[in-house]
C-alpha cells in the first residue's frame, strides 16, 4: 500500500506529464499561428505593397519619358526621377526578397527537393563556402515538407554566423524501415567548422535549435546533434515517411 508521500509523488508526476503534453501542444498551435501569420503577411506584401510600387514605377517611367522631351533645364528633375526609379527598384526587390522568407514559393510551387536546392545554391553565393548536395526524392506531407525547408534554414544561419566553416555537406534521403521502427525521412547538415567550443551553442543559436526541435518533434520527428569541439558540427533531422 502506498504512504501518503508517494501518492503525492504519483499525482506530482501525473500534473507534470500533463503539462508537458500541454506545453507540446502549445508549441504545435504557435507554430502553426506563426506559419499561418507568415502566409498572410506575405499576401499583404504581394498584393497591396506590390500593387503601390508597380503603380509607383509606372508613374516614374510615364514622367521620364516627358521630361526627356523637353528642354535641358529639365536635365535635374531627370535625375532625380532617375534615383527614384533605381530605389524602387530596389524596394521591389526586397520586397520579394522579405515574401520569400515568409512563405517560400519554390517549395509551394516547385517542390521540396527544388526549394531545398534553391537554399542551398543561395547559401553557397552568399558564403562562398565549398557546398555538396546529394538530395534523394522522398515522400513526406507538405506540413512536414515545411518543417524540414525551416529546419535547413535555421541549420544554415547558424553555419554562417557560428560555425567558422570551410565546407558543408547537405543530404536528404529515407531511411528503410526496421522491424519495429518506421521508415525516416532524415536530413543532414554537416560542416568542418569549430563546433562547440563548450558543452552548448552560443545563445543565439540554441534558441535557434530549441524553436527547431519543437516544430520537428511536433511532427513526431527527431533532432540530433553532434558537434565535438574543432570538429565540426553534423545536425540530422529525422521525420516519419509518408
């Protein structure tokens, strides 16, 4: 028969895996809230900011072509219509810039192995670090398609801004099932880099990697990390196929 402790124990452990199961399921709603707030500000920006610039860059081009009619003392007001078309022209690229970020249109209308690729090509211009890609078509549900095109992302900020890397290897393909095991679709991001020059990341990057491990694990999936000090980093995500 149970003291009164350990019935107390008992409940104190029943109310904490009951909050753990809440706050799992908390992190699920705001992830989705998140994604969901992603994909309406990024119609606002494609529809209304984009329809004020486009109409903006029509009047600038109606009003040069006048002004290169008339007389030369019109040669200032030229000028500065000029700058003002080349800043909107480079408002309307960040603007595209900012859409895709919020709601990545390769992997909406591409695929994943595309937009993963895109990623990939993207991060290599702008790091210059020596890239390789093997990417296995696999089969995974467009949640969980959007799960793993965040997961490279946040992977490959954080080479950039911590990892002091030369080289990085990206790998996507499915892992057989086993016996009592389903079959995984796993990602794998792996650099040359310092690694982890104590037990943890910098902060900045284990929010990062907290943020990741509860939107894959709300999936069901798995993070793992493996990061020895002045031996690189390897990060591995891992989602049930299908």
């Amino acid at each position: 028969m149970k003291t009164r402790a350990q019935r107390r124990l008992a409940q104190l452990e029943a109310l904490v895996q009951q909050r753990t199961a809440q706050l799992a399921e908390l992190s699920l709603h705001l992830q989705s809230a998140r994604e969901d707030e992603r994909q309406r500000l990024a119609a606002d920006l494609h529809d209304e900011l984009g329809a004020l610039l486009t109409s903006a860059k029509l009047d600038t081009a109606r009003i040069q072509a006048r002004l290169r009619q008339q007389p030369p003392d019109a040669a200032v007001a030229l000028e500065r219509l000029d700058h003002l078309s080349a800043t909107l022209n480079s408002v309307i690229a960040l603007k595209r810039r900012i859409i895709e970020d919020l709601r990545p249109s390769a992997l909406i209308h591409l695929g994943l192995l595309p937009a993963l690729q895109g990623l990939c090509q993207d991060f290599a211009d702008s790091s210059g670090l020596q890239l390789r890609i093997a990417l296995q078509s696999v089969t995974l549900s467009p949640a969980r398609q959007l799960v793993l095109y965040r997961a490279l992302q946040e992977a490959l900020s954080n080479v950039a801004q911590h990892a002091a890397a030369q080289r990085l290897e990206v790998r996507l393909l499915t892992l057989a099932a086993g016996a009592h095991e389903p079959a995984w679709v796993e990602l794998s991001v792996q650099d040359d880099g310092r690694g982890f020059s104590g037990s943890a990341p910098a902060r900045s990057a284990s929010f990062g990697l907290l943020a990741m491990r509860l939107r894959i694990e709300a999936e069901q999936g798995r993070l793992l990390l493996h990061a020895p000090a002045g031996q690189g980093c390897r990060l591995q995500v891992r989602l049930p196929a299908g």
